[in-house]
C-alpha cells in the first residue's frame, strides 16, 4: 500500500506546484501594457497614438502628411479644443475600431497640441470627461518629430 501511496502523494504534489507556477507565469504575462505615446509612418502619412504600443489598444491617434499643417484625429480621446472640426460625414473607417468614423481635423499648431509639445501634456476629452495625457522625454521627442513632419516644427 506504502508503494503506491508515496508516489501518488508526491505527484499529487507535483502537478500542484507545476500549476501554482503555471498560473504565476501567466499573471505576469498577461498584466496590463503600459500605455504611451508611439510614432510611426506609413507611406507618407504619420501617426502618433497614444495606447499600448504594437496594439489595437488606442485612445488617440493623430494623422498627418508631410508638410500638412492639419492632423486628422480618431479615437474614444480627442483633444480638448473648440478648435477641433468635423472633416466630413461618417465616410472615413476608423482605423482604430475599423467601423465608421467621425473624422475630426485640427491644426498641428492649435493651443492644445502646442501644450502637448512644449510640457508633454494634453488635456482630452471622453465621454467621461476631461482628464490629461502626459509624455515622458524620449516621448516627447516623438511628438516634436511628428509635429517637424506635419509641417510646424515651431509648435
């Protein structure tokens, strides 16, 4: 009986601490992405997101083309500005959700972009209100590099 006890016991033990280091691997693994401020270019267009970088997961994007003062601007997060305009009816997709999208325009040289530019912060708005996005330094040099690109390097 002894023989067959002991091994079961200590595989029983086994397969216990096997999954208790299982599941600590995978809370590691699956915790919550930082969420930042991303710079990249497709084609002529430049995108700056804020939201997990290599992800879906963003709140705001801003487009541009070289030399274009204007930045189309997607997301659940837009910029706190009067100056922020409707561009058209619902005919752009959203490439953030890939539905239809409202899509808004703001000049690359309005208050809030400059706030963002010159102190890494941004006041935005949502459906629950306002709050601030900010950016760290390398951050912020991938702000000044979109804004050089649109066409205002004095922001």
């Amino acid at each position: 009986m002894l023989k067959i006890a002991i091994p079961a016991v200590a595989a029983l033990g086994l397969i216990a601490f096997a999954a208790r280091s299982q599941a600590t691997n995978l809370d590691v693994q699956t915790g919550a992405a930082p969420m930042g401020w991303h710079l990249s270019h497709e084609g002529s267009l430049a995108k700056l997101a804020y939201g997990v970088e290599n992800s879906d997961q963003l709140a705001l994007m801003m487009t541009c083309e070289q030399g274009q003062t204007q930045a189309t601007v997607y997301g659940d997060v837009q910029p706190a500005s009067p100056r922020l305009t409707k561009a058209s009816m619902r005919t752009a997709i959203d490439p953030l959700s890939g539905g239809l999208a409202d899509e808004m325009r703001i000049s690359v040289r309005d208050p809030a972009l400059r706030q963002l530019a010159r102190s890494g912060k941004m006041t935005v708005e949502a459906e629950a209100g306002q709050f601030e996005l900010s950016a760290d330094p390398a951050e912020r040099r991938l702000i000044n590099e979109f804004f050089a690109y649109c066409g205002s390097d004095r922001v």
